[in-house]
C-alpha cells in the first residue's frame, strides 16, 4: 500500500495526514473483499525497513494508527465476517500495539469470510531468514540430512505456511517493484500495477485489478493452451543455444 506519504505531499500537507486516509482506504478495500468473497486479502501495513529506516515520530504515528484502526473497524469486520490475523516480526512491536492486535484477532477469530493478513514489521528476506532457522532447528532435533529438505519443508516455515501464495499482486503508486514483500510466495503470482496512490485506492479499483487478471492466462511455467512444443530431439547440439 504505496503512495500514502506523496497524496500528502500533492496536497501540501504533513505525511501524517496521508497516512491517515490510507488507513480509511483499508477498510473501503476490506470490505470489498468480503462482499464479493474474496478469501484472503493481505496488505502490506509496515514493513522492517519501515520500522528501522522512518523518523521514530512517524514510526510511533503509525503505530497509534494502527491501534485506533483496530478499535474502531473490529466490529465491522465482525458485521463483514472478517478474521484479522498478521505476519511478520511482530513480537519487535510495543507491548500495547501487540496486545491491541491480539484483541482484534481473538474478536474475530470465529469469523468464517474474509480473512485479512496485516503483514507488520514485515520483510521477504526476513522471513526467509526466519524460516531457515527454524528448519535448520528442526533438522538438528530430527536428525534430517541437508539432502532431505525441499521446497515444501521451507514452505512449512514461512510466516504463511496456513496461507496460499497470492493469485494477484497488486501494487500501488506506479512502482516497478515489489519492495522485499512475499518473496517466496510470489513465484507465480499475477502482478498489477496501478499509478493510483493508496489513499485513493478503493474497492472499485481492486475490482478494476481482478477483472484485468480474470483476462490473463495462468502457465506456471509450461505452455499456453493449444501451443505445441517445439520438437528439438532431432536438433544437433550446437544449434540448442540462444540466437539460432
């Protein structure tokens, strides 16, 4: 969700600001996604650098944002049948951010429609640091061997192991890159991108972004429906590089 400090700025106000009225686009967003049943809707919220890298007044903003947005907006995501949960480093949050985010999560936690994932103090490389440790923790006490991991092993570590890999990226204020955000899930993901900021992002926008990837064709590598693959068994080796 990009964008929120340069709405301020085209309008000469304090970033603040932006970042106030993208904290209301959330819940626009939010309640979209329930309305059409949308199963899983994670939003980038904070990121690492975010929290390591920002003025320490914006950062202390943004987690009052964070508090005042779950106490007012839990119950509508009761009345959507929204579930809230999170991923992330989050036990790096104040005491009092954390304990307002495990109250919107237990108050929602019998909800059976949307499920909105905040990724807070969040990193994709962080995670997968994360996730190598606790897999090197659990060959040690195993006893696995370096040649039984795979895919699926790194898999059961990430922050998102409950979660499928996204099906639509969508990315916000026109950026050509995906700022450390879901690196591993994102292999295959669709991505979108739209010059909107996110404080004018709304449901209709994400409607816009899932009509446009209704349109595409999934590969996952392979090949198109239809396309024949090309025969190369007969082709002499030094005709199978590039350019020939």
């Amino acid at each position: 969700m990009d964008g929120n400090g340069r709405w301020a700025g085209k309008r000469s106000l304090k970033r603040f600001f932006g970042h106030q009225q993208g904290a209301e686009a959330v819940q626009y967003v939010v309640e979209t996604a329930s309305r059409i049943g949308l199963p899983w809707l994670t939003l980038y919220a904070f990121s690492l650098e975010n929290n390591l890298r920002r003025p320490r007044t914006e950062v202390n903003f943004l987690m009052r944002l964070l508090k005042t947005y779950l106490t007012n907006n839990v119950q509508r995501m009761n009345d959507n049948n929204v579930r809230i949960q999170y991923v992330g480093r989050t036990a790096e949050l104040p005491e009092e951010v954390r304990e307002r985010m495990h109250w919107a999560a237990e108050a929602t936690r019998h909800n059976t429609g949307t499920v909105l994932t905040l990724a807070l103090n969040y990193g994709g490389r962080s995670e997968l640091v994360d996730a190598f440790r606790g897999l090197y923790a659990e060959m040690q006490r195993k006893g696995l061997r370096l040649e039984d991991v795979d895919e699926s092993d790194i898999h059961r570590h990430l922050y998102t192991a409950h979660m499928p890999d996204p099906d639509l990226l969508v990315r916000t204020s026109g950026e050509m890159r995906i700022s450390n955000f879901l690196l591993w899930q994102i292999a295959y993901t669709e991505i979108y991108v739209t010059g909107r900021l996110w404080p004018d992002f709304r449901g209709i926008h994400m409607l816009e972004a899932i009509e446009d990837y209704q349109r595409r064709e999934r590969r996952y590598g392979g090949l198109s429906d239809g396309t024949e693959s090309d025969d190369v068994s007969s082709l002499p080796a030094n005709q199978l590089v590039a350019g020939r």
